[in-house]
C-alpha cells in the first residue's frame, strides 16, 4: 500500500511517500500504525481540516483498504 | 481545459489562443494570479499539488462553475513547484455568452481555487518558511457562493 503525505505533514514526518507492507485492512488501522511509530503524526492526521482520499477519492469516516490501495493525507488546501 | 505546469507561462498567449476562433462567446474574462514579493517577506513559493487528484478536482469545479453559468468555454492553467515573485501562478479565463456570466464565473473559480483546490503552498522569506492555509477572507469569499 502506498501513504502520500502533503503540506505540512510532509513536514512534519520528514517522509512524503511510504509503502506499507503488510497492508492494514482499514483506514483507521492505518492512522493507529503511522500513531504508533510517530505518535506526533498520528496525531496531526486527526487534526482540524486534514483530510483523507482513498485512491484519489476523499473518504469521510472509515474505509476500507487493500494492498493495492493509495492512501493520501491532505491538510487544507490553498491553491491560486 | 485544465494544465498543470512547474515551468513558467505566458498569460497573454494563453489568452490569444483561447479567444481564438470563437464566434458565439460574446464574452471572454480572465484572471491572472501573480506570486507576491510583499516587501521581501517572500523571497519563493513552492507550491505542491497530488498529480491526477488535482486535476480532477479542478474539472469537477470547472463542470460545476459552466452548469451554474451556462459558461461555452473555460481554462485554468496552474503552476506548481518553486515559482519565483513576480511568476504568474494562476490563469483562470472563462466564455459565455455575455459578460455577466463570464466575470462571475472566473470570480467563483478562483475563489474555489484558492480554499477547495488540492495545493499546499510554502512560502520561503528570510524568518524561514510557512505553509499558507486559507484565510478567514479566502473562506468568506467562497461562502459567497452557497
């Protein structure tokens, strides 16, 4: 499974693409593992206006994931 | 029609070439977006955007911005990557009909662009650099248009 992180969280993980192998099953399952090894991460991807897309769609709540899954983390966009 | 470009462009071709040949948009606004130097405070901007996602999102903004203005035509070109001050970042240029439409729509896309498009803009000054998050004005700008 690929995790793209934008903005910020790039930032603050220090990493902006990681395979995740084996692949958790679920989108929270995901954010627990990323917490687990970097708990101030973890706690950004639950922060104010971060959002989450599941294979280029934006997800709200839980989903569903697989190995071939591409995950991305947005914080709030500023484009223009 | 939506580009995404990391290498500087040309507004006024970009504008020719969308005027051109057309005999029933009456109307043709646009908007040109300029990266800000604000008195040396911003020496660069790197802008970065998820290639396929941003694009998508774009066009479902621009099918929204022509069902709600009736527009003939519209063009956003984007850069992103390291834009110097002075770089155009943004073209937005709308057809219609008539001009009311036209304005307004190009108006709505930027305001949908600056708060609701997937970019993540850095700004690069001598205090270091900052991501940009949309402000109190850009997020009552957009609620305009609910």
């Amino acid at each position: 499974m690929r995790v793209l992180l934008f903005g910020r969280l790039g930032d603050l993980a220090g990493w902006r693409e990681r395979a995740f192998d084996p692949a958790p099953a679920t989108l929270s399952a995901l954010k627990a593992l990323i917490a687990t090894g970097d708990a101030a991460l973890g706690a950004a991807l639950d922060g104010p206006g971060v959002r989450a897309a599941v294979d280029r769609a934006i997800v709200r709540g839980e989903a569903a994931l697989s190995p071939a899954s591409e995950v991305a983390f947005l914080p709030p966009m500023s484009g223009g | 029609m939506i580009r995404l470009v990391t290498e500087p462009f040309e507004p006024g071709a970009e504008l020719t070439a969308f005027c051109a040949g057309r005999r029933e948009s009456g109307a043709v606004a646009s908007f040109v977006g300029i990266a800000r130097a604000d008195a040396g405070q911003t020496t660069a901007l790197e802008l970065e955007a998820y290639p396929g996602f941003t694009e998508a999102e774009i066009g479902k903004m621009v099918a929204e911005a022509t069902k709600r203005f009736g527009l003939h035509d519209a063009l956003v070109v984007h850069r992103h990557g390291a834009i110097a001050p002075g770089e155009p970042i943004v073209l937005v240029a709308t057809a219609s009909a008539h001009r009311r439409e036209a304005f307004e729509a190009c108006d709505y896309l930027m305001d949908y662009l600056k708060s609701r498009a997937p970019f993540w803009k850095k700004e690069h000054g001598p205090a270091g650099a900052r991501w940009v998050e949309p402000t109190a004005r850009d997020l009552d700008d957009i609620a305009r248009w609910d």
